[in-house]
C-alpha cells in the first residue's frame, strides 16, 4: 500500500503560508512548494520573502520595539503566560502540523519532553517569570564621592530568530520566549522544512495579543531569505540554530555592524559507558533511541559516539541492535510509527555516502541502506550500526545528522575521557556509571555544555549550548536574559559638586 499523507493535511485544514508583517499577513512574489519527506507529495505551498520583505519586517520590528520595550512587566508576564496556556490548548494541532512540515511521528513529539508542546509552553512560563526582575545593581562609590553607581539591564533591540526544521516546537520557544521577556522585538525566519508549524506559532500570538510588529515572520530559503536577515543593518542580534558552515557565514556578516549572535551549531556527542553503568541495557537504549527514534539522528545533541568499556563492549552491541531492530516507519500520524524519514534528498545523499565511508571505518553490524517498498518515496534511512570504529575516522568525528551510531571500545577513565574530548564540538555528552563520585568527576573533566548522568534531558530553566565549534553563548534560564540584553552603566552624584 502507498503510503500517503494528504487525508491528514486535509483534516488538519492547512492554511497558505503568508508572511508576517507589521501584524498583516501578506502574500509574496514568489513561493516554495513543500513536498513532505516521507511521500514525495505535496503539501501545500508558502511565500517565499524578498529583500524588501525583509526591510519591511525589521522596519516593523523597529517600530514596535519603541513601545514593547518600554511596556509595563505586567502586561509582558501576562501575555507570555496567556501565550503558554494557548500552545497547550492547541497541541495537537501544532503536533498535527509538525508532522505535514517534517514527518516527525506525533508518537514522539507528544511522549518525549523535549520535543513536545508542552515544553514549548513551559519555557514561555518560565520568561515569563523573568520579565519582572530585570534588575541591576547600585554599588558603592570605589573612588568616595557622594554619588551613586548603578547598573540597569536594557532589551538589545531587533532580534532575528533564524529556526532550523527539526525541533520547531522547542527552538520557536527557546529564541522568542527569552526575547519578548527582555523586551526585544523579534524577526523569525523558520525553516523552508518546518514552516506551517511556526506561521501557527505566531498565528497563536497574534491570538494572545502580541502587538502588532513585535513579532514578524519571513519565510523562504536561507539564501536569499536568511542572507538578507544577517546582514541587515536593523537587526541588533542574531540567533541562530542550524549548521556550522552558516554559523560561520553569520558570523562574517556580524562583523560590519557588530551584532551580538547566540550560535548553536550542533556537535558529536559521546556517551561513556562504563563497565559499572547501572543497565548496560538501558544506557543503549538511551543512547541508539536518541539516534533512532523519532528525528532519525537528525538531531544536534544526540549520542551518536557510544564510547564502551571493553567488559560490557559485547553486552552493550547486542543491547544496541535489539533495540534499533524495533524502529519503526511510515504514516508520521500512525501511533505505532517511531521514527521519521531524512528531511530531504540532500539529506539523504550525505547520510548514505557516509554511510558508504563507514564501511572502511569500522564493523558493519546492522542497517546501512535505504528503506524500500511502501516507504519508498520517502528519504528513509534505518538504523546503522558500525562497531571498532576508531575516534580519528569520518564517522567519529563528522556530524552525520542521521540515524548512524559509531560504537568505540576504551580501556580506562582516562583513555575514555580523552576520546571524549577529542572532537571539534563541545554541546553535549552522557556518562552511565553506578559511582556518583566518577559521574561528577567524568563530567567536570568533559569539555560540552550538556552532561547527563545515567540518561539526558533538555530543562527550560538550564542554560543550552555549547563548547568549541558546536557555538557561541546560552540560551535558556538566566543565560538567556543575558544573551538579549545590554548591561548599562549609571553614575549620578547626590550634591551639586561635579564628580
């Protein structure tokens, strides 16, 4: 039978994609056609920006942030809740949506914290209870004197929010959420792979009663659409989440104005597992679901190192290909589907040649092909094992942004930890071990912004990012108020005498 996905964008009632602008929205020159990954049918179609859209929406955006920046912390803690309580209201049908945009199966998005709506929400509740402590400091005179020296925390102005495709739900909340709390105003630039999720987004902001041009939306492809957001001379910042090359491009085209930039440019995450861990069998679980199930790999923070103490090396391989055997594929709304396709066949081409690579890297255990039959109009990819992979191969060392685990024996803590680290990322790592004093050694020793002991969770109130060539800055709790403000500094005498 042919796998189709059109019933549901028929009862999902999708809507044109229109840019966002000022708080109209208004239909562009030219579109894209989204084909959905899974089938190769189209799903609908949305405008794709120009330069002048661009202009319009950071003019808007600077217009608004006038007034937005100086609103009461009432009404911005009041609207950021309302907002919270509306993605909850309307989760299955931005779960719904997700699942037209990149067939990530609604099975994932509504089990898994990190990528459900309702992490989403709890990071907008979670700004919001920032909005009203946005305070400074007053500190004594260092030189004597009868005045007073004073620190206050400014919004940082216009603030281009560019999203990648694979987790819209959580990246929408984690840029915007901080923003709106600091009292920027923001110009989003979602993925041409994940589109019709966050034009609801913002759609449901609208709803909540966001002022007209705090937030606009441009959609399209990174060039030119992207290109003309980073190197616009109104936008203050930018934030960005998606490859390393375009990290990079953002950084050059910072330099002529200085914009301030948060960078999360994805990485090559290990997972220690030492002959101790409490369940080998759990910790591969963890570790082969994270680049399995659900984004299929296509994920910047997964495991998909797997450093192995040589004593549970054995144990640790058979855990692993029991658990990748029982992925599964297909319809992204079929509750027994649990784990979607490659984004496109771009995608799919760089996974399958480093898969190709592999096979003089390291041992071929399970997997390594495309996915044929029913699911062969999607960009499937199964589950691919490759085993006695040493740190300096390809595999170990590229990020492959596909269901490809890379297994590596290590001898000692030191040895594991040195493999760990020798990498050009830094954003997250897992260490499985029974000792409390080894986990927290191991983690202190690992250069990555994340550790998990014993599994790993993304938390709306810890900062994220990374070490290395995996970005620049944080975003989540506090980090993130930093990260969209400017520190002030204030002198003031309290007599007539000049300081």
């Amino acid at each position: 039978m042919t796998l189709t996905v059109q019933p549901h964008r028929e009862s999902v009632g999708l809507k044109p994609g229109r840019l966002y602008l000022g708080g109209e929205w208004v239909a562009a020159s030219d579109t894209w056609t989204h084909r959905h990954p899974a089938t190769g049918e189209v799903i609908g179609e949305f405008a794709s920006a120009t330069k002048s859209d661009v202009d319009t929406a950071v003019a808007a955006a600077r217009t608004a942030f006038g007034t937005w920046s100086t609103a009461r912390a009432g009404t911005r803690v009041t609207l950021l809740h309302r907002y919270a309580e509306l993605l909850r209201e309307h989760a299955e049908e931005l779960r719904a949506l997700q699942a037209l945009d990149n067939s990530v199966p609604v099975s994932f998005t509504s089990g898994i914290y990190a990528m459900s709506v309702a992490a989403a929400a709890d990071v907008f509740d979670h700004h919001a209870g920032w909005v009203d402590k946005l305070g400074g400091q007053t500190l004594p005179p260092y030189q004597g004197g009868d005045h007073l020296a004073m620190t206050f925390r400014e919004p940082i102005g216009v603030v281009a929010a560019i999203l990648p495709w694979n987790a819209p739900f959580l990246l929408f909340a984690q840029k915007v959420a901080p923003a709106l709390a600091a009292g920027c105003t923001v110009v989003v630039k979602p993925s041409e792979y994940a589109t019709f999720t966050v034009l609801r987004m913002v759609e449901l902001l609208a709803e909540a009663g966001l002022p007209a041009g705090v937030v606009n939306v441009v959609t399209g492809p990174g060039d030119p659409v992207g290109e003309a957001l980073i190197t616009h001379a109104g936008v203050d910042k930018v934030s960005f989440t998606g490859s390393r090359a375009v990290g990079k491009r953002i950084v050059e085209a910072s330099a002529g104005t200085l914009k301030r930039v948060s960078l999360e440019l994805g990485g090559k995450s290990p997972a220690l597992v030492f002959a101790d861990a409490p369940n080998v069998g759990l910790a591969a679980a963890t570790v082969v679901g994270a680049v399995t199930l659900g984004l299929s790999g296509q994920a910047c923070v997964a495991n998909t190192r797997a450093l192995v103490h040589r004593d549970v090396y054995d144990e640790f391989l058979a855990a692993a290909q029991g658990v990748a055997s029982a992925v599964t594929y297909g319809d992204p709304f079929d509750p027994g589907v649990l784990a979607c396709p490659l984004v496109n066949e771009r995608q799919l081409d760089r996974v399958l040649g480093y898969i190709e690579r592999g096979r003089g890297e390291g041992r071929l255990v399970m997997g390594g092909q495309r996915l044929g039959g029913d699911l062969a109009a999607g960009f499937f990819v199964g589950p691919t094992i490759f085993a006695d992979v040493e740190n300096s191969a390809t595999i170990a060392q590229e990020e492959i942004f596909g269901p490809v685990l890379a297994v590596i024996p290590f001898e000692d803590e030191d040895e594991a930890v040195a493999i760990a680290n020798d990498t050009e990322y830094g954003l997250g790592a897992s260490v499985f071990t029974a000792g409390a004093q080894r986990a927290f050694r191991v983690s202190r020793r690992l250069r990555a912004g994340t550790i998990g002991i014993n599994g790993f969770q993304i938390e709306p109130h810890l900062p994220f990012g990374g070490f290395n060539q995996s970005g620049l800055g944080r975003e989540g709790g506090a980090s993130s108020i930093e990260a969209f403000t400017e520190l002030k500094s204030v002198l003031m005498p309290l007599t007539e005498e000049m300081m």
